[in-house]
C-alpha cells in the first residue's frame, strides 16, 4: 500500500499548480478552510503542527478542565479527526498530578516526535519537559522515566526545541521568574545536562526559538532587554555542535553590568530610538546560501501612539547585517503586529505566521529580498484570518508535500478552542521553466538510493523533507553528479543551488 500511497501524493504534488491562488483559505480542508476543536467546559490552547509522512496531521495542544495536560492529536488530511488513533484522534499526555504544558514538537525521520514543554508540581515548582512519543503516538519507554524527561524544578520551561545527527536534544530554556535564560542538552536516552546559562546581561533577557543546522551547530534567537525592561533588541546566539559559543560568529559581547564574556552572541538594534524601540526575536531560520533571518516584532513611535509592527531581520553567517535588505538589514512591514514563526521553503519564499494582539491571524509571504509577494493573500502578499470571537492566537505552522499551508493556534470565544487552518499555496518549481539548463534525479520513484546530475555551475544540492528540514545536502566543487541516500519513505525536494540561480525537482522515496 504505502508505493501506490506515495505515488499519489506526488501526483497530487505535480498538479498543485491548478490550487487557487496561494494564501487564500482551502475549502477541500473541513469545508470552509479551517476546524475548531472545543471539548466543552474545557480551555484547550493549540500550539504546534507537523504532517507525517501519510499526510496525516500531528496537532499538539494543551487542555485545561481539572488540570492542565498536554493534547497530542491526529487528523486526516480532509480536517476530521483521525478515529483509528486512541479511539477519537486525541491523547492526552500528562507527567504527574500537577499540570503539564506543551512548547513545541519536532517531527524525526522515523515517525517519532519529541514535545518540549514544562511541569508545574503541585507544590508550584516547575521543571522543563521533554516528551517522546513513537509513530503510534504512544511514549516511548527507553526515553527518561517511560517516554517523559523532566530536568530539576528551577524554575525553567522549554520555549523550543531541536534534534543533533547524534540523537543529543537540544532545548532554549525560558525563565517564569527573574533567572537568565539558558541552553541545555538533552540526550538520546532523555537526560538534561546542567543549563548552560549563555546570557547575563540582564533580568530581562529571553531565549525564545532554536535552529539545528545539517552540521550541527546551534542558532538561537530571542531578545536582551535592560535592567527596567524600558527597551529590547533582539539577538543571534551562534554554538558550536557541543553548545560553547561560535567564535567564528562574533568576536563575544562584554556584558558591562556584570563583566561576563558571552562568544557568539550578537544583539541587533532596528535603528533610531526616537521611532522604532524593542526589537524582539521570536523565531529563526537559516535561507539556502546560509544567511539568517529572524521574525519578530518592534514598536513604531513615529504616531500620537506606540504601535506593534511585525519585523524581519536578515544576516549573513559572519554575523554583519545585509545592509541591502530593508533599512540595514530590518524590514517593518504593516502586516500585523508581530511575527511568531518563520519558516524557509525549499525555493526561498519565506512564510512568516504572526497576529494583531485581536481577533485576526496573520500570514504572509516573503522574497528574500524582503518585498512580499504579490501573488500571496488578498492584501497584496498576506491574508488575515480571524476566527475566535475575542480574540485569535497563532501557535506553529508546517508545509504539505503538495505546498498548502497549514496553522495551529488558539481561537478565543467564551473559552479557548483549538483551531487548524490551511491555506492554498503550490508547489514551486515543478512546472517551472529551468533557469540554467536541466536538473535530473534517477530513478525517481527510488526505493533510497539516487543520483542528481546537474550542470557545471552548480555548487550545492540540498535535499528537504515535506516540512521544509533539510535532511542531506552536498558541495559539488566542480562535480556534476552527487549520490543520496535516503532511508524513510517520503516526497522530499531537491535543490540545486548555483551562480545562475536554482533548480528544483521532487524525489519519492518509496
């Protein structure tokens, strides 16, 4: 079952190009674009969302009725929820008698999951969580204390998330109280580490999204804010494969108040403070060629009153901004208020999910350049989509194989309700015209093994599963022909990248 499953999808894949425009709600998903899930007289928060491999959905939430517990749930592709898994397509995941919250997931390449969150005890102390599930969705029972990880109750929760090619967790820990932020390491059996605090500069300091990149290394964003909390830049904190800090990122940053050296961490201020003040980093995302962008938010003063613009900052990999991207490196867009994720398509359109502190979520699409792309929304490059009556709180976002778009979060009626949205959006490149000769993948289908034959030129080739990771990537230096290996069955795209710019073709992995 599961080849003719595959070639389905890819089919489904090519024809994507007859979606309707990209960005606007799809009515094939529960009808109307979007589903609601409220168990009633319960306060449920829905906060991340991954496709396996089937095209079914992974929707992480948590619930609130007697006490909080975390809400793994499953849906089919046309929005119901999936009854084949525990009964109703929800499972309810919760480490003891107090309440336990979920952050965020990450999808393995063998169908398991890890979730990040945190445990509060009944005593009120709590501790970071990790959670590991198996395909089935059922913990895992090698993993810590039979599938949860629990570090020590300091006071820490996990705000993200990644995992290393060697199977170690890599987790940014948030403060609830006045303590710095930290990055720890997990390992493969659900061990924490000691906390390896990288930032001192003030009470106010955040660490809020991570990126595991192909060589392992570390990207971290969030944001420094002063002793008062009067103003924020956002920062990059770059770490080596064992988590010491980058040297080749920054020279280090002298923290003055308490004369501590942090290496590789670099704070990024938009520009004058008379009109734009606190810069935030809220999520991260590292572009083909290697530069870094970091969604956000900043507020403009410019008016009789602050407002909350949503922004984007763009590095290269030595840290120096893009001094050709916005205005030194900052893009302001009225879009909404601010950007909570970011996420780098295998063609480098960057989606960006954000709200308006209302009722409204917003999405837009970007060019790295930074201008939005037209052909995106109905508001010339975004779209905004309310749905609760009080209010609308994005959570996470993923990517289909066939490219429709899909958005978790909260919808805010009389009480909190889950909700999941897609939106229309295509795949690019498959019926594009090839921009510098031809690119060709062989066999494909391909039971794991294949070659990509590309032309002279090319320097890189970039293999990215249907959400997006980049799973293998290869430098040519001059060679026209790489080999892959691929052990999970899939529709993953391969990119060739070179001086005359992109190519792109679809590879299933049966």
């Amino acid at each position: 079952m599961r080849p003719s499953s595959l070639l389905a999808l890819a089919a489904l894949s090519i024809s994507a190009v007859t979606h309707a425009q990209d960005g606007l709600l799809d009515p094939s998903f529960s009808t109307d674009g979007m589903v609601i899930y409220d168990a009633e007289g319960n306060e449920e928060n829905g906060v991340d969302i991954a496709v396996r491999s089937d095209g079914k959905l992974w929707v992480l939430g948590h619930s609130y009725s007697t006490k909080e517990k975390i809400l793994l749930m499953r849906f089919n592709t046309d929005g119901t929820l999936d009854n084949t898994f525990f009964g109703d397509g929800v499972q309810e995941l919760s480490q003891g008698v107090g309440n336990t919250f979920s952050s965020c997931m990450e999808l393995q390449a063998d169908g398991s999951l890890f979730i990040g969150g945190y445990y509060i005890d009944e005593l009120g102390s709590t501790s970071p969580l990790v959670i590991k599930v198996d395909a089935n969705g059922n913990p895992v029972p090698g993993f810590g204390s039979n599938g949860f990880a629990l570090g020590s109750n300091d006071g820490y929760r996990v705000t993200d998330l990644g995992v290393q090619s060697s199977g170690t967790i890599v987790v940014t820990l948030g403060p609830l109280s006045e303590i710095n932020p930290a990055v720890c390491a997990v390992s493969s059996t659900g061990v924490f580490a000691e906390p390896l605090v990288q930032l001192q500069c003030s009470l106010f300091d955040r660490l809020t999204a991570l990126q595991v990149q192909s060589d392992d290394r570390v990207l971290v964003t969030g944001y420094r804010g002063t002793d008062n909390g009067s103003n924020w830049v956002a920062l990059i904190l770059a770490l080596e494969p064992d988590l010491t800090g980058d040297l080749d990122f920054s020279p280090g940053y002298i923290c003055g108040q308490f004369n501590i050296e942090t290496q590789g961490v670099e704070y990024y201020d938009s520009g004058n403070p008379l009109f734009f003040t606190n810069d935030t980093g809220n999520d991260i995302a590292v572009l083909n060629n290697g530069d870094i962008m970091v969604a956000g938010t900043t507020i403009d003063t410019t008016g009789n009153a602050d407002v909350y613009r949503t922004s984007l900052l763009k590095v290269h990999d030595d840290n120096s901004v893009d001094a050709s991207f916005g205005l030194q490196g900052w893009i302001k867009p009225y879009v909404g208020s601010f950007f909570k994720r970011l996420l780098v398509q295998a063609n480098d359109k960057v989606l960006a999910l954000g709200g308006d502190f209302s009722n409204t979520i917003a999405l837009a699409r970007f060019d790295t350049d930074g201008t939005l792309d037209p052909t995106f929304g109905d508001l010339g490059g975004f779209t905004h989509t309310a749905i609760g009556s009080f209010s609308t709180n994005p959570g996470g976002m993923a990517v289909q194989a066939d490219g429709r778009i899909l958005v978790v979060g909260t919808a805010v009626n009389n009480d909190n309700d889950i909700v999941v949205v897609r939106y229309d959006g295509s795949v690019v490149g498959l019926d594009e015209p090839k921009n510098n000769g031809y690119m060709l993948v062989h066999p494909n289908p391909t039971a794991g093994s294949f070659t990509v034959a590309v032309p002279q030129g090319v320097q890189r080739i970039i293999i990215t599963d249907a959400l997006g990771h980049i799973v293998q990537q290869r430098t040519l230096n001059g060679n026209v022909n790489a080999n892959f290996q691929i052990g999970t069955p899939g529709v993953y795209q391969t990119t060739s990248i070179g001086a005359g710019g992109q190519l792109v073709q679809r590879v299933v992995v049966l």
